[in-house]
C-alpha cells in the first residue's frame, strides 16, 4: 500500500486493488495456484510486463504468494495468501451484482474466448 493518509477505507482498499488486472488476478488465483503462464493465458490481453508489475505489487501487500522452485527448468507459482483469499471474499458480492447486471443486460462474460463484435452482422 502507498503511504496514507487516505481519503476513506475504500482508497486504502482501492490502493491494493486499483489496476485494470488486479482484481482478475485475485479471481483467477482464487481457483487454484498457476504458473506465470498459465496465468497469463487466462487473463487475454494483458501483457508480461504488466501482469508481472500487478503480481509484484499484489505480493508487496501481502495479497499473493510467489513461490521459486530451485529446478530445471524454473518454476514459480503464484497462490493467494490468506490475506488475498479474504479480499477476494470481500470482493466476492461485486462479482455477483456485476453478474446480476450483465444478466438484465444481456450480456455474457467471454471467459477468455473472443467474441465477434456486437455492432457487426453474424
């Protein structure tokens, strides 16, 4: 976390959380521990140098554990900490009204696959 003061309680949580990957890092690790590249396919779009950046800043807080297996070849793993595992269960309700909205919306979370584009014809 950054130095306080902060503004609220949401500011200092928004501070751990705050980036584009982050909260679908927490997500995607909640499952089940991975490998960098595992992760990485499971988040399209993001790039090395940021995921390794939000992993980094996410394991500063305390919020997700990286592990270096000394072997050939190199092996690290990342998993959440206990710390991690209980903000994503804070996060766990945000991720049921969005699922809620996108429903009324019509809307269907793509899991990692790409969608043709709505405003083009089938």
């Amino acid at each position: 976390m950054r130095n306080p003061p902060y503004i609220c309680a949401l500011d200092a949580a928004m501070d751990v959380v705050g980036g584009k990957w982050k909260a679908l890092i927490l997500w995607a690790l909640n499952e089940r521990l991975h490998r960098f590249g595992e992760l990485r396919r499971s988040l399209p779009g993001v790039s090395e140098k940021v995921l390794t950046q939000q992993l980094r800043e996410l394991e500063a807080d305390g919020i997700v554990r990286r592990t270096v297996f000394d072997e050939t070849p190199h092996r690290v793993e990342y998993e959440l900490t206990a710390e991690g595992a209980e903000l994503h269960a804070a996060l766990a309700p945000l991720g049921d009204w969005a699922e809620h909205r996108m429903r009324a919306l019509n809307l269907t979370p793509t899991h990692g696959e790409p969608q043709p584009n709505a405003a083009e014809p089938s």
